[in-house]
C-alpha cells in the first residue's frame, strides 16, 4: 500500500493538471467565431443595420469624401509611463495620425493642445488598466484604445474625424 500511495497521487496530479489546462485554455479561433456570430432574422422580419447617426464608436464612414481622406499627423510623440508599485518599469512612445475629412487642419492645429490632453488622459486610463502590460499590441486591445481616441477626437474636433491611427508605438522597458 505505502508503494501504491505515490503512484496514486501522482496520477490525481496528472489528471487535475490535465484538467485544469482544458478548463484555461482559450477557445481555437473556429469557437471564437462561432460565439460571435449573428442569427438571421426570420424572413420577412426588417433588421436596420445602420449606425446610429453621430456614434462615436463607428470606425468606417457612411460616405468617404469625393477628394478622399486627409491625414494629420499630431507633431509630437506621446510618452506613457508603465507603472508597478513604486517605479516605472517601462515607457511606452506612440505617434497618432488622425483621419479626417479634407480641410480640418488649421482646426486640428488650433486644438492640439485640447487633442494631446485628452489623448493622453485615454492613454494613462489604458495604461492603468493594464492595456500596456503583457503583449499590449494584441488587436483587440488596440483596438479598444482606438475606439476610445476616436471617440475623444470627434468630442473635440467634431465628426469629421473618421479614425484615430497609431503610426509608431514603442515600448522600452527600464
């Protein structure tokens, strides 16, 4: 029986960590779709798929502009600082770019200050939240950031802002 115990344990051991792996583990990407996707309405039922009108939150326009997009870059980069309990542990660099209708340039120079202010609040609530630790150019966690700098954009400078880009992000760890 002494002989038998080890065997035992180690074999409860193999199996709760085998478990435990199935039970962490993320879903395959096919799973992740599948949870994702959208049932079709009945027919004949009507579904309006349209934004609401002014959502901040909408990335592509409902009408790109005849002359096409305008790209303005904001002149300085944005320096981040990553903390943990008492120090910086990192220092995270970005270049915005912002995508806006045609002839907002002097307007987007004017408020740059207003932008970089808010902008950067957006970054340091992100930073907080942890969206810089780990591997922080993952799409869905940029994309949440995204979403919250073209929201803060079009705040400001109206709706003629379609997107916020990150042209540059960097991150040095100290």
């Amino acid at each position: 029986m002494k002989k038998l115990l080890p065997v035992i344990l180690v074999l409860l051991g193999i199996g709760g960590g085998l478990f435990a792996g199935q039970m962490l583990k993320p879903p395959a990407p096919e799973e992740e779709q599948a949870h994702l996707a959208v049932t079709e309405p009945a027919h004949g039922d009507a579904v309006d798929h349209a934004a609401p009108e002014g959502d901040p939150l909408e990335p592509t326009p409902v009408k790109v502009p005849e002359e096409g997009w305008e790209y303005n870059k904001l002149d300085k980069q944005f320096i981040i600082p990553v903390m943990s309990e008492t120090r910086v542990r990192a220092l995270i660099v970005m270049s915005i770019s912002l995508e806006t209708e045609p002839g907002l340039d002097t307007q987007i120079a004017t408020r740059e200050p207003k932008l970089r202010d808010a902008f950067l609040r957006v970054l340091f609530e992100h930073e907080r939240s942890g969206g810089f630790s780990g591997v922080f150019t993952d799409p869905r966690t940029l994309s949440d950031l995204r979403i919250s700098l073209r929201k803060v954009a079009r705040s400001i400078v109206g709706p003629g802002v379609n997107d916020v880009l990150v042209t540059d992000i960097l991150r040095q760890d100290m």
